[in-house]
C-alpha cells in the first residue's frame, strides 16, 4: 500500500516548499492585492454573462410560403380632414383593397390637434324620408326603396341607397363623381355640407392591414379612388379644392408584432409640405425576422428600412395622385435572434481561464521585480566595497 502511495506521490505536480523557505515581499503584497482585485471583478462580469441571456444572430434564406403580412400603423395628417381621407392598397400580384375600412379607425381632430370625433366608417346615412326612387317617384308608404345609380348600374336590379354607393358604383365603373350636389343621396346626406363642416380639421388614422408577403404598396389620398385606363386615380372633384396639404407624421409603422430591441425608424417621424400640391413617398426595404425568447416563445415579425422621396407638383396641376405613398419590398433574407443562455461547463472554463491567467501573469511580474530588485541590490553592494 505504501508503495503505491509513494508512486501517486511522485506524480505530484505542485511540490511543497517549506515554510521557512518562504520569502515575502512589500511588492508581492501589492501585486497580491491588484491581482486578487482585477481577478474578482472578472469574475463578477463573467458571473452576470452566465446569468443574463444572451442573443445569437443568424441569416438564413427566407423560405416561408403562403403568409400573410400584418401593417401596423397611425398616421395623424393635421391638415386632411377625415371625410377627405382613404387608404388603399394594392401588391404585384394584382390584388387591391380600395378605399379600405375594416379594422381602420378614424379620430377627427381640430387645429390644435385635439380629438374631436371617433369613427370607424366614413361619412354615414340619416334616415331615408322620402328619398328619390330609381324609377323618379319619391318613396312612398310601405314601398321599398331603391335609389338610383345615375348609369352607374351594373344590372337593372342594383340600388344606390346611399351617397356612399353612388360613388362606389361610379368607382367600379372607373368614373368621376363631379358634382354630388346633382345625386339625391349625396345632397339628402348633406354630402359637400360636411366636407365644408369639416375644412380646416385634421385626421388621424391608426389600425391595421392584412396583405400578400409580396412586394407592394399602401398610400393615403383625398378623394375615393378608381382604376381608368389601366391607371389607378383618385376623384378629386367633389372636394373642389385645387390643392391638398398631405403634411403628415408617423406615429407608428411597423410590420408584424414587436419583439425586443426592434427599431421602426419611421416611428415618430414627421414632415411639412411646403408646396402646393406633391405626393410623398417612402421605399421601404421589409426584412423577414423571427424572434426566439430564452422560454422557446417565437415570434414571426419584420423589420425595415426606408428611404424617402418628395414629388411635388410645381405647376399648380395635378400631375400625380396628391398622397403619402408607403412602397415596400421583402427581402429574400430572413434574420434569426435566439436567446440563450452560456452553458455553466462554458462558465467554468473561462473563471479557471481568469484565475489561472491573472496568476500566472502577477507570478511572472513578481519574479521581475524580484529578481530585479535583488540585482541592483547587489550591484550597490559591489560599488561600496570597491
């Protein structure tokens, strides 16, 4: 047994040195004291980098099919009124969404910016007393009422029963609704009366939309809009106005849900029209991002970036739809962020690392001015006996 004890003895990397060979130092000491402060403030960082998450990122090829984009937004424009206001939207697949309500509300807001109404639709239908019929006669009683489309008609059992769908029957057939004043419904609704009621106001929309995950575009315009001749247009004319202040700040846009530490940077944005008339534009670059929280919890969102650029119409003529104008293309890259945390075996590698290096590095300073002390020692020594 002691044989074998004597070999695991001779195996001993850390041979013992008899205390009364010890020699200590006032420079060890100090050496002692910054190593042992340098190593335990180390250990502190390295200890709240095991206990806190950390994010791994990846790029990878997006190869998602068949989603959906979500477009989150709330766009306030002081000097548009609301009843002025649509949205529409459209993709390179050909699918469009005009003059989009759902899930779009609308608070109607004064000069000073303060809230005036709150409203999910645009402007609404009083009660029918006796409203023109489509045949000429005025509604009668117990007669059901069918208003006239004024040759907007798709088929001859259609009915315009309200202004809203006199222009809506003009807009499929890709018509301009010149004077509401000459349409029963529009005038019966005080149509102009409140557009007039409400000049000077300004809009603010919020809400969301639900499109193609293909390239596309969505824009805000006054006036209800329309394809002609291949071309998508916006009717103008009731509003009778030779200009429209499209001045307007982004309070927020953002595609798809939050996740932690996204940055929209057109969030808070803001821009003034100094010109008449023009169309703004932003060209937005979507990036395909999925989020994975330190619980397995994933989220499927984006992020962006945008580049701006104003149109203006400097002759006074509406060259171009007046509107704010938001062009977005997804990126074939997806990023992904995982959080995680540093393994504990990762942990103690790197406090033996700490330990281990500041030791043997204050060693190595030690000897150095240890051994540098005692040769000048000696070379004093030398000069006072010659």
């Amino acid at each position: 047994m002691e044989g074998v004890f004597g070999k695991l003895r001779n195996l001993d990397a850390y041979p013992k040195i008899n205390e009364d060979f010890y020699s200590r130092t006032l420079s060890g000491g100090i050496i002692t004291i910054v190593s042992s402060i340098v190593m335990f403030l180390l250990f502190i960082s390295e200890l709240r980098l095991y206990l806190h998450a950390v994010t791994e990122t990846k790029l990878v090829v997006d190869t998602s099919r068949g989603e959906s984009l979500r477009i989150n937004f709330d766009v306030t424009f002081p000097a548009l009124s609301c009843s002025m206001l649509s949205l529409d939207a459209m993709d390179i697949s050909g699918e469009e969404h005009l003059d989009v309500r759902h899930d779009i509300i609308k608070k109607r807001l004064d000069s000073h910016g303060n809230v005036i109404e709150t409203r999910q639709d645009g402007i609404g239908s009083p009660k029918i007393e006796k409203p023109l019929q489509r045949h000429g006669g005025r509604l009668e009683h117990n007669e059901t009422y069918c208003g006239s489309c004024y040759g907007a008609e798709a088929s001859d059992e259609d009915c315009c029963n309200s202004c809203e769908e006199v222009r809506e029957a003009y807009r499929k057939k890709g018509w301009g609704l010149s004077n509401p004043d000459l349409v029963d419904q529009c005038k019966r609704e005080g149509f102009l009366e409140k557009i007039k009621n409400e000049e000077g106001e300004g809009c603010n929309v919020y809400g969301f939309l639900e499109v193609k995950k293909v390239g596309g575009n969505f824009h805000f315009a006054p006036g209800k809009s329309f394809q002609q001749s291949n071309m998508h247009v916006h009717d103008l004319l009731p509003f009778q106005k030779e200009s429209f202040n499209i001045s307007h700040k982004i309070n927020k846009l953002a595609f798809g849900e939050y996740f932690p530490g996204v940055v929209n940077p057109l969030d808070g944005v803001q821009w003034v029209q100094h010109t008449p008339n023009g169309m703004y534009q932003y060209f937005i670059k979507v990036v395909p991002t999925v989020y994975t929280d330190i619980n397995g919890r994933t989220i499927q969102s984006n992020q962006f970036s945008v580049t701006e650029h104003f149109k203006s119409d400097d002759t006074g003529r509406l060259q171009s739809v007046p509107g704010v104008f938001f062009f977005y293309d997804l990126s074939p890259i997806k990023v992904t962020f995982m959080e995680g945390h540093v393994s504990f075996l990762h942990f103690l590698t790197n406090v033996c690392a700490i330990v281990g290096g500041i030791f043997t590095v204050s060693g190595i300073l030690d000897s150095f001015i240890y051994h540098g002390q005692r040769a000048i020692k000696k070379k004093m020594e030398i000069g006072k006996f010659s």
